[in-house]
C-alpha cells in the first residue's frame, strides 16, 4: 500500500458516518431552524421572522406541555431517582439472597419497549375494569381524571425506568474504594454516618449523569402519553413532543411545529447546563 | 432476620416489576371479555390464537412481524458497521480535521431528535421514500452513542500489534476486520443488542414516516389498535407480547452483553 494511500485511510473509515450525519441530522437540524422562520397556509410558505416564536410565546397549550413536562421533572423524577438508589443499596448489600431473580425484576421493565408498556398499563390501570382497581378495590379514576392520569404516568415511567437507574447507581457503588468505608469504621463511624459521608458523596457523579439522562429524556417524552390517552384528558399529558407531533403531522403546520422543536433544545440545553452547574459544584 | 426483611421487601419490589409482565402473558391469553372480567383473569388462557388472528385481520400482523424483524435486524447490522468503522478511524488514526469531525458528530447527543422530525418528513416525501425501509434505517445509522462507544473500545487496542501487521504487508481495511475487530467481539455484541433494542422499539419517527398498515412495525400495529369503539384490548395485549417477549427472552440468554449494552447506553448524554 502507497503511503498517500494510507494517509487516506482514516477518512474513509469515519466516510459513512460523517456523511449519513451530515445527510440525516445536520442539514436537517439547519433546515428545521429556516422552516421556524417561515409561515405555513395550506401548501404555500411565506417568510414571517420570528413571528412562530412570538406565537408560541402567547400559546397557552405550549405553556401547558411545558408545565405538564415541569411537574414530571419536579415529582416523578426525584422519587424515581430515590426509589432506584434504595434498590440500589439493597442489592449492594452482603445480606440480599435471591439476587439473580432480583436482577431479572430489574431488567424485565427495561426491555420492554415505551409503545408496549404504555399499553399494559393503560389496561392494567383501566378505570372501570382494571386489574389494579380489581385488586386494590377502589375506582380510582385512573387516565380519565387530569390528577389520576398524571399518577398513571408517573407509574409506568417509574416502572420501565427505576431499574435502569438502579442498575446505573450499582455499578458505581461497587466501584466505590472499600478503604474509605474501612476508614471511616476505624473513625468510629456507624453504618448511617459511613453512608452519608462516604456513600453518597461517591455517588454524585452518577446523580448528575441519572439527573440529566431523566431531564433529557422527560423533555423528550412522547410515546408513553401518545399510548396512554393521546395527550388527555383536557390537555393534562400533553408533552412538547406531542404538541410538536399535533402541528407539524396533524395540522401539517411545518413552521410552527419547528418553531416548537427549537424551544424544546432550547429548554434541554439551559436545564442540561443548570443541572450540571448545580450537581458539580457541591461536588 | 435482616437477611429475611431485605430480601423480602426485594421481593416485593421484584414482584411490582416482574408482576405486569406476567400478567401481560395472562392477558395476552384472554379474550377482550374476559380481560375486563370481574374478577380479572389471572391465569394464562387459551384465547392467544384468537387474538394473534384478529390481529392478522386487521393490520395483517405477520407482516408487521417480518416489517419489524428486518427494519431491526438491517439496521442492527450496517449501523453496527458504519458506527465500527468510525470508532477505528477516530481511536486508531491521527488525522487532519479528527477532533473537529469527531466534536461534530457528538452534537447528535446533546440535540434531541424530535428537531429533526420535519425536515426528515419533508425529504422522505421529497424522495418518494415514505413507508420504504430505508426511510427508517438510514436517518439513524451514525448513531453519535455508537460511534462515541466503539471509539472508546477501540483505544484500547494495542497499537503494536497493527504496526506488526503493517510490517507483514497487511492492507489496512485487512488489519481492522482481521487484527482490530476480533478483541472487540464482547462490545460489538453489547451495541448490536442496544441498536436492536433501539429500533425494535421506536416509535415516533416510523410513526410519521409509515403511514399504511403494511409498511407498519410492530409498536405502530399495536398503538394503531386503541381509539376504536370496539377495541379489542386481547388482540392489543397479545401484540404487546409479540412485542415484548422476543426481547425478554434474548436477555435471559445474553444477559451479559444485555447489561453491559444498556448501562453503555447511560454514557450516552
């Protein structure tokens, strides 16, 4: 092989890669700012500014997407992330039998797709025959009262999503130093003090990667509301995703739907820098 | 008796997670009836042929089978491939332009898909190309986590051994299939099941993208279902099965690389 050959080797292994991201996410990530720019009616597109901006300032439902997203990252997040360090720490300890089973619970949820447990929990948490309010023997009104329907969803995300995390924290806490927690018991420290300052200073790092990967993720959310009840009931699942879904592929309006799509990176880029802002620097 | 209470409550905790599982067997078995039933069943039926059959009638499931099988396995394959071959020119190589092209393709992690949704539409349908296979597959195959992945592997790789190679004469798209890739069997096998999981799994874009039921993949055959009257939540449950225990099934025996690919997955933000 020729040397000039060879100083082209390089680029040709990373050719496919460059050029399907420059085909399929660049120039449309362009493209879908310069549609945000312009206005649709009907099949005819007319440049308008940043009129698309102006109008999804003064919309209520995306005010109510963002809100309907905020009450997830502030409610369901948090207790998910609690719940997955507990589990964590339980399976991280030297007593827990059965860990094998233990494993399979964890993962099970992980591998089922959004589409397929939104679905499952849609039947399991019908309100009027449902096996959940079969066995807890109230009517809750699940997916049909605003308040309930927010719980469900609550529900299933916690339920694909609690093992992942857990096994995310895991991996850290057995990479944890033992001879921190040897130090820590020669000082005296018991089993509760030892946690709260060798553990979970140790786990920060993981905190912020779950914390971001949720924040990410919740931003993002569309197929578990679309399956559970379209959005509703009266708007109290709509998600960025599915009001962007509304305009662009219902209405087919292209602008206002790219309009919608750049606030959404917008919103994850300034709370990505936040968290990581905010989770570092206690670090 | 601290042994007994951990582990009970772990059980508790795994019978919560493995419990809707199983009862999606069980409800995947019934008829649409007998699902509601009071009191629900809790036990497999003998209903599964029945819904798989109404399922075949009204999106034409086996179909859907095939679509999602080979949308799922393709990708698996050449997104394995393109995302393999980018991992080794950036970990192995020192080139004009690296770190810039490279810095490039991580901006795919940081800017969420969902921007790209219309400019994507408006190009498959600019080129005749919606409800064809390639309009899923494609978009997707430089996969920023796969590429970011296999770099990462591949810096490991003994820098020697493909000096030694090159000595021999050896070409060097030889040296990557022949010296670099067989090391990296395990991470190989780790990010095929994390694309195929992907892709098994998606929704939205083939949402918009498929839009007749015979370009449908299993997650759209099975969301399309509800919204009717008379939805026929046994023909749901069972396509939600279809769905789910393939994949359930792969874990158990590759458990390993399963763990591995996912928690790979967590660096990927």
């Amino acid at each position: 092989m020729t040397l000039r050959a060879r100083a082209l080797a390089p680029y040709l292994f990373i050719l496919p890669a460059v050029a399907l991201f420059a085909t399929f996410k660049l120039y449309p990530i362009v493209w879908s700012f310069l549609l945000s720019l312009f206005r649709t009616e009907g099949t005819v597109q007319s440049f308008a500014g940043p009129a698309n901006y102006a109008r999804l300032v003064n919309d209520a439902l995306f005010w109510t997407a963002l809100g309907n997203t905020g009450v997830i990252l502030v409610v369901q997040v948090p207790i998910m992330l609690i719940l997955a360090g507990a589990l964590a720490l339980a399976f991280d300890s030297a007593l827990l039998r059965l860990r094998s089973v233990v494993r399979l619970g964890f993962f099970l949820p992980i591998v089922t797709g959004p589409v397929a447990y939104g679905l499952l929990f849609a039947v399991l948490l019908n309100p009027q025959s449902g096996l959940v309010n079969w066995l807890i023997g109230v009517d809750v009104p699940w997916l049909s009262d605003k308040f309930w329907a927010r719980i469900a969803l609550g529900l299933a995300l916690t339920w694909h999503y609690v093992g992942y995390n857990a096994m995310i924290f895991l991996s850290r806490l057995q990479s944890l130093p033992r001879d921190q927690y040897d130090a820590a018991a020669v000082d005296g420290a018991g089993t509760w003090r030892s946690f709260w300052h060798v553990t979970l200073p140790g786990l920060r790092p993981v905190v912020l990667l779950t914390v971001v990967m949720s924040t990410i993720g919740t931003l993002q959310l569309f197929d578990e509301p679309y399956v559970l009840t379209r959005g509703g009931p009266d708007n109290a699942l709509l998600t960025l995703g599915l009001y962007l879904y509304e305009n662009g592929f219902r209405y087919f309006d292209f602008g206002y739907a790219s309009a919608i799509a750049y606030a959404l990176a917008v919103v994850i880029a300034l709370l990505g820098v936040v968290q990581f802002r905010v989770l570092r620097d206690k670090t | 008796m601290k042994r007994v209470m951990l582990t009970s409550v772990m059980l508790l905790a795994v019978t919560a997670m493995v419990g809707p599982f199983y009862w999606l067997v069980v409800g995947a078995t019934h008829s649409s009836a007998e699902v509601f039933g009071s009191p629900p069943p809790l036990l497999p039926g003998g209903h599964l042929l029945d819904n798989l059959a109404h399922l075949q009638e009204t999106v034409g499931f086996g179909r859907t089978i095939l679509n999602s099988l080979l949308i799922s396995g393709l990708y698996t394959v050449l997104a394995g491939a393109v995302c393999a071959l980018a991992g080794y020119g950036f970990a192995v190589y020192d080139f004009r332009g690296k770190e810039a092209l490279f810095g490039l393709l991580m901006l795919g992690l940081v800017i969420p898909g969902q921007v790209t949704l219309v400019p994507l539409f408006k190009m498959m349908m600019a080129w005749g190309w919606l409800n064809t296979y390639q309009a899923i597959i494609l978009p997707n195959l430089a996969l920023p986590f796969g590429v970011f992945l296999m770099r990462q592997t591949m810096s490991a790789m003994p820098r020697e051994l493909l000096a030694a190679g090159r000595a021999d004469g050896c070409g060097e798209l030889r040296l990557f299939v022949r010296v670099a890739l067989p090391p990296m069997r395990p991470a190989l096998a780790a990010l095929a099941i994390y694309l195929f999981l992907y892709q098994w799994n998606d929704f939205v874009w083939p949402l918009i993208a498929l839009r007749t039921t015979d370009a449908y993949t299993i997650p759209l055959a099975i969301a399309s279902q509800t919204g009717a009257t008379d939805t026929d939540y046994g023909a749901i449950l069972a396509g939600t099965a279809v769905a789910a225990i393939p994949m359930a099934v792969l874990f158990l025996f590759l458990q390993r690389h399963f763990v591995s690919g996912l928690l790979a997955g967590a660096v990927k933000e």
